[in-house]
C-alpha cells in the first residue's frame, strides 16, 4: 500500500516541475519565480528521501 503522504509530495513534485517548465518556455521568465519553485521542490526531495 502506498504512503499518502509519499503520493502528495509526488504529486506537488510534479506539479511544481510543470509550473517551472512553463515559466521556462514564457519570452521572460521570472528567474526569481523558477528559484524560488526549485527550492521548493528541493524541500520536496528531501522530505520524500527522508521517509
């Protein structure tokens, strides 16, 4: 049986890499926005690696 907690991390893991490749592809992507949602993913990564 999977964890949910595991489940809901992957899922805000994945939904944060979408919203970085679309802020990737705009003409002028916020870089500051991109840190900032790829250090929320890095906080992600940890919790799940701690599980």
């Amino acid at each position: 049986m999977a964890d949910p907690h595991a489940s809901a991390l992957l899922s805000r893991h994945a939904g944060l890499d979408a919203r970085i490749a679309d802020e990737e592809r705009r003409p002028a992507p916020d870089q500051g926005m991109i840190a900032s949602l790829k250090k929320q993913k890095l906080k992600i990564k940890e919790a799940l690696a701690g599980l």
